[in-house]
C-alpha cells in the first residue's frame, strides 16, 4: 500500500528554529529533495508524545537521533562532522548501514584521500600538517557511566581500564573526563582509588588535541576520539561496538589481551578509511548532489517516493 506523500521531521528546539530560520543546511537540502518528489514536508517538535503519535499519521516520519520504532520511521544523525549525515532504520551507530559494511583501501584514490586529510587535521587542529610524537601513553578519553557495563560493551569504563594496567603493563595511562558528562561521587571515588593504587595512572584537563598529539594509541569504549586521532595516524583499541570500528582493534571481537596487545602496532590507511567513512559513504550536505543522496539513502531504506 503506498505512504501518502508527507513527511515530518521531529526536532529538538534549537534545530526547529535554525529550520524556521532557514540556516539549517541539510534539512533545507532534505526540504528541497522531498518537496521535488511532490511530498509536505513538515518540521515538528520533538517529544516522546509527538513521536508516538507518528505512528497513526499518515506518512513518513524522520527522527533525529531517537529511535525510529515504526514502519514508517527513519532517524537521522550527524556523521560526527559536519556536514556529514546519515539517515538510519536504528538510533544505534553500531548497526548502521556503514557498521556492517567492509572497508576495502584498495577502493580508494590515495591522492584524494591525502587532500582530505589535509583540509580536516586543519579544520579539526588547526594546520593541515601537526607534529605528533610517541611520549609513551595511552591516552583513555572517557565517557559517562564509569561503573556501568552496558550490553553494547565488553565491560564498564572502570573494567577498561583494569584491562589496561593488566594487559599494557609499562605505558602511563592518562585519563580524560568528558566535558559535557556529570560524574557520580561514587564514580569519582573509584577513579580516585585506581589512580592511588597505580602511579601510571592519572587524570589529565589537558586539550584533548594535545594529549592525542603526543600519545602511543587510543583505548576507549568508542568514543569519537578515535576518529580524530585517525587524522593523527594515532591507532585505537575500542572496548565497545561502533560504526568506525573497521581499523581499530576491537575487544569485542579479539578478547581484551589480543587487541590491547594489537592496538599499538596497527598501521592502516587512515586517510584512505576517514574519505570512506566520512565522505564516500555518508549525506554530504554541502555537496551539489545532496538531495539526490537523501533520497538514495531513504530508499535504502524501504521509502517508496
């Protein structure tokens, strides 16, 4: 049976109104690209009510980044840059499309590759070209929840970095909060504990460019770190699923031991994989074919336009 042509897109407050003032790129670029197929296209606020309510309206519905929970639904994400998208049939970044897909270097022009990489280092650090070195750390950026072990995770932060001091036995390990997360007193109290029992151990407020700058590998649940230290050539052990876990040593498939023990030593293409994940197999809003890449992904999906 076919969807009547309307589409609704649900969104938080602040981009609503970015949407209302016209400086919301992608979803103007969306706009255009349903608008052309003969659809409304509607920018709603975002609610758990509204959102259940999708359900029995006639149409498609676009969420951004909630889970889509009907046949009707897709959600859409940022591709940790902008202006990079994903439009997904899950919230969850380890089952999109581009998790299950295969990274092959071979695939991909090495001198547009180095071009990238170029013009990002400069966007992300702020010189196309950045001075690394190798001062004998890993560097662990944290996330919240430190003393949880969440299904998507082979242990809890805290685990991590137990597995860490057993399994990497001679590198300092620094330790960094994230900026936007509120730590528990209890969770404090543990990190506190780990860092008097291990002088390798300690908590850094150093610029996270810095300490990826200067750092042996990543190790980290999966956090998006990695994928700036990538522009780095810095390797990563991820303790946890994720859609760019395609170069990194991934504990979840290699056991704590194996991958720790691996991270250190990886060399892949960086750049060649950062123009894949980030370019070749994303929405690029900017790009002059944007609309008719959203409605290629939508369709992927099982959208009849």
């Amino acid at each position: 049976m076919s969807v009547a042509k309307i589409l609704r897109v649900y969104l938080d407050e602040t981009p609503l109104l970015r949407v209302k003032r016209g400086n919301f790129n992608f979803l103007n670029r969306l706009r255009t690209a349903f608008e052309a197929q003969e659809f409304r296209v509607e920018f709603r606020l975002n609610s758990e009510a509204e959102r259940l309510k999708s359900v029995t309206r006639r149409g498609y519905s676009l969420f951004h980044m909630d889970e889509p929970f009907h046949a009707r639904a897709l959600t859409m994400r940022k591709a940790y840059y902008y202006p990079f998208w994903r439009i997904e049939n899950t919230a969850q970044r380890w089952d999109y499309t581009i998790a299950k897909t295969a990274f092959d270097p071979d695939n991909i022009n090495p001198e547009e590759a180095r071009t990238f990489g170029r013009v990002w280092r400069k966007t992300i650090f702020g010189a196309p070209v950045v001075e690394t070195a190798k001062e004998g750390y890993i560097y662990v950026p944290l996330q919240g929840r430190l003393l949880e072990h969440r299904s998507f995770q082979s242990t809890s932060p805290i685990g991590m970095i137990n597995a860490l001091l057993v399994h990497d036995p001679k590198r300092q390990i620094i330790l960094g909060l994230h900026p936007r997360e509120t730590y528990l007193p209890e969770e404090m109290d543990a990190l506190k504990q780990l860092i008097d029992r291990f002088p390798r151990l300690r908590l850094s407020s150093a610029p996270m460019e810095t300490l990826l700058a200067n750092c042996d590998y990543v190790a980290t649940e999966n956090s998006s770190v990695v994928l700036a230290g990538f522009f780095l050539a810095k390797p990563a052990v991820l303790f946890a699923k994720i859609d760019f876990h395609h170069i990194a040593a991934n504990v979840m498939e290699l056991g704590e031991e194996t991958a720790i023990k691996a991270a250190p030593t990886l060399t892949p293409e960086y750049e060649k994989y950062l123009l894949w994940f980030l370019k070749h197999t994303s929405i690029v809003g900017g790009a002059e074919d944007a609309e008719a890449q959203i409605l290629s992904a939508v369709r992927h999906h099982g959208w009849e336009l």
